[in-house]
C-alpha cells in the first residue's frame, strides 16, 4: 500500500523489484481474484477443473494487479503528498514502468479470457478494466470514490459469466454476486476516503 516504505535518495535492484510488486497490491489483488474466483464456482456449481481454475485465478490477479498499478500510474502526483512511499513517488518505479505494467497485466488477462473461456467472459472483463481506467483516471476526482463499488463488482461478474454466459440476464444469482461485492466495496471507501479528500487543486492539475 505504500505505507512505511522509506523513500531513499538511491535504490538498490531489490528495491525496483519490490517496487514492481508494491504497485501490484498482491494481497489485494488476491483478495479480489478470490471473488472472482467464487463467482466462477458458484456459476459452474462447484469446482471446475484444475486448470481452468489456474488460468482463471492468473487471468483474475493480473486483472487486479493492474487496476492497481494504473491507479498508481494515475495519482503519481497526488500520491507525493499522500502516499510518498508508494512506487512512483519514491521513485522506485519511472512513471512510465508503472503505466507498461498496467497495460502488460492487462493485456495478459484479457488474452487468456479470451483463449480460456468465452466472449461474455471477455467483453465484461474489458468493459470493467476499461470503467476501473476511467474511474482513476477521472470519475473518482468529479464524480467521488463510490463511483467505484458497481465498477470493482462487474469484476465478479467475469468469474460468473467465465462458466455460465448465458444465464447473466436471466438469473438473479449474478446480480446478487454483484450486489454483494459492491455494497462491500462501499463500506471499505467510506472508512478509506475521509483520511485521503479529493483535492481540487489536483483535479485542476
């Protein structure tokens, strides 16, 4: 999260290389790619095979992981005086490393979507990853943080329709999923966001 980092005039290997994980939020990436992942098993009913789960949890995290790194990507300024410790204000990570590392996790998710489940699966997967983009980049400084608790729930979805499609608008069960996990990621922001207030000077910059 990029609290209690030491910002350093100089960095080792090591630290670029933590840097390159801190920006990907693995624990909650994690946490997310397990909704997913319930999501996913609640549609086929039970476990699917190995190696579906594998492909979908990799396809899953790296989707995540790079919400994660493009909201870094989009506060670089703000996170200077909010979260200095974080990847691109210290300085472990060039801006433009945190940007390919959003759009590399991006792309890797969407391919393995596509090869490994099913067009729905793909086309809610890309319209969320593109609605999470738009949130950081310029929903969440006009509009306000819970713009993004039905954008974070589309995510649940994707484990839904990655085993069963066509039944997205004709069962109540996804949009239950959905509801959950929005109505979840709305009571994180609003114990999050009183300590971090959408400043006006950073929406005009």
């Amino acid at each position: 999260m990029g609290q209690g980092n030491e910002v350093k005039s100089t960095y080792t290997a090591g630290d670029r290389l933590a840097g390159v994980l801190d920006i990907t939020r693995p624990i909650l990436s994690t946490m997310g790619a397990l909704g997913v992942a319930a999501g996913a098993a609640l549609a086929y009913g039970g476990f699917p095979a190995w190696n579906k789960c594998l492909i979908g949890l990799i396809a899953a995290l790296l989707a995540f992981a790079g919400i994660h790194a493009f909201n870094d990507y989009a506060d670089k300024r703000r996170d200077v005086v909010c979260w200095p410790g974080r990847p691109i204000p210290s300085k472990r990570l060039k801006e433009w490393q945190g940007l390919v590392i959003a759009i590399g996790s991006y792309a890797t998710a969407l391919v393995i979507v596509w090869f490994g489940f099913n067009s729905t699966c793909f086309a809610v997967s890309a319209v969320a990853i593109a609605l999470g983009c738009l949130y950081s980049g310029y929903l969440r400084d006009r509009v306000g943080y819970l713009i993004l608790p039905p954008i974070e729930g589309m995510l649940w979805l994707c484990g839904w329709t990655a085993f069963s499609p066509d039944t997205l608008f004709t069962s109540w069960a996804p949009w239950v999923l959905w509801a959950f996990s929005a109505t979840w990621q709305a009571g994180h922001i609003m114990v999050y966001s009183p300590l971090h207030p959408i400043s006006t000077l950073m929406i005009k910059s």
